[in-house]
C-alpha cells in the first residue's frame, strides 16, 4: 500500500494553529485593515494587549464606524472556526466586535456592548455557512461607537480548528494522474491529468470512521468524465480550495491506482476522454503502528 499524506495533512491532525490573518497583531502597521466610517491608527506606547508595543486604534469619523480587513477573510464551508480578540475601551463609550457574512454584518457573531477598561479577551468558534465544498466570504468589524471617539483592539486571531481527515476533506475531490506518484503529496502533481472525480456536481464526504478507517460515504456516487487519454497511476484527495502546486500547508493524500493490489482499484485503468468513470468503494485507513 502507497497511501502518502503531505506535511500539511499530518500538521492539521497533529495540531497546529495557523491564523488566517496576516496582521492581527498590529506591531508595526495597520496593512489589512480599513476604516468604515472611521480611520486606524497604531496606538504605540508599549500598551498592546499581553505587554506588546501597539495596538489598533478605531475611531469614528462623522458618526459611529469600524475597522474591517481589507480583504476579506475566505474559509471553507462548514469548518469549525476558532476566534479571538483583545479589547480595551478608548475616549469612547463602548466598543463591539461583529462577525458576519458581509461587511459590517453580525449573523455570525456579536459580541454586543463591551465597555472593557483593561485588555479583555473575546472568543468564540463557529461553523463556516454555506454548501460543503464551497467557501464563503467572512468580514470582522472592530466597531467604535460615535464620532472622533476611539476604542482599541489587539492580538486579532482566526484558525481552523477541523482536525480529523472527516472534516479537512470534507467537500474536497479526487485527481487522477497518469504514471508514478510524486515522492510526496507535497510537491506538485506529476503525469497527466486524467479527470477529477466528485459527488456529482458536489465535494465528497466520508462517513464516521471505524477501526481507523474512514470510508466513502454510503449514500454517495462518486463519478468523474475523462478530459485526456491515459493510465490512471495515481490519486490525489484535495480540500475544494488546493493550489495545485507544491505546498507543505495544502491538506492531501496520495494513493495509488491500478486494477488490483492498489489502494484504490477499478477494472480497467486505460481511460479516455470523455469516459465517466465511478468509484464504488473508497477507504483510508490510519496505521495502529
């Protein structure tokens, strides 16, 4: 058996934090972030949450308004997602921290009213909405409360928190490939592309895992239309978003492909353009030793 998992795979179970937020932190700049209704500011003076140099400044500019990311941030339906934020209160009356589905929007999160004076922590976890496989769009609001009055905010965090193979490739795909797998699902795909196999029109899902093995969804069929003329030799399984090239953080796993004595067999490997194939079984299994 050839099952290979790439680095960022086995870091994800293993455990590992990474936020999705370039500048959360706010030591040096405001890069990331925009004023609605308000500008930002780097508070200095070594009063950053958790005894760092700067933080956020918000303040609002005509009336009440918030800091948001520029761009933003772009997470996989239906993952868990963990967040946090320090507040402090400024010259204004109340702050409020906002999570939603568009800019300025709580329908994810609302911290209402926070009048703080020393640095508190905020957090919450939530499930990314939408359709499993898609991604989805998430906007955080630091909010101030009214015009030329500031609020402060510091040490901004959002992770993944999905951990189990169930849940990292949940509405992910299958590539096929032509010819030897890669050495590792780290580096770029080799051979030709042969098809990319989903739940219909949709990503794939697993079921509960027993004994160390997680399986193929009973209810589902997983196809996939030829789009060259090969011999499958290999398979990668890919989150909905992989960047297709060498990556040590893209979640993967390799398998190999034949009719027989592979880790995923069909009865004939020779595929054309054009030609659905269907795979009927499909399981991982995670070694005892």
């Amino acid at each position: 058996m050839t099952v290979k998992i790439s680095t960022g795979t086995r870091n994800k179970i293993a455990g590992i934090n990474p936020t999705k937020i370039t500048n959360g932190t706010f030591e040096a700049a405001t890069t990331g972030w925009a004023g609605t209704s308000a500008t930002v500011a780097l508070t200095g003076g070594g009063d950053g949450a958790n005894g760092t140099t700067d933080s956020l400044t918000v303040t609002g500019s005509g009336a009440a308004g918030y800091a948001g990311l520029s761009t933003p941030l772009t997470l996989k339906c239906g993952h868990l997602i963990y967040f946090s934020c320090y507040f402090k209160k400024g010259s204004g009356t109340n702050g409020q921290i906002e999570i939603g589905t568009s800019a300025g929007a709580a329908d994810i999160y609302d911290s209402g009213s926070i009048t703080d004076a020393a640095w508190t922590k905020y957090e919450t976890w939530f499930t990314v909405p939408g359709t499993v496989g898609d991604t989805d769009e998430i906007y955080i609001s630091l909010n101030t409360d009214a015009d030329a009055v500031t609020q402060l905010y510091d040490e901004v965090v959002v992770t993944s928190m999905s951990r189990s193979v169930q849940d990292l490739f949940r509405g992910g795909q299958l590539e096929f490939y032509s010819g030897l797998q890669p050495s590792s699902p780290d580096d770029a795909p080799t051979g030709t592309h042969l098809l990319s196999m989903k739940n219909g029109t949709a990503g794939v899902t697993f079921d509960d895992a027993s004994s160390g093995t997680i399986s193929k969804a009973s209810g589902e069929t997983w196809t996939g239309v030829g789009i060259a003329d090969g011999t499958a030799g290999y398979c990668r399984l890919v989150t909905s978003n992989d960047t297709g090239g060498s990556s040590t953080t893209d979640e993967r796993i390799d398998l190999s492909v034949a009719t027989t004595g592979a880790d995923v067999n069909f009865g004939s490997t020779a595929w054309t353009t054009g030609a659905t194939q269907t795979l009927t079984v499909f399981t991982v299994t995670m070694p005892a030793s």
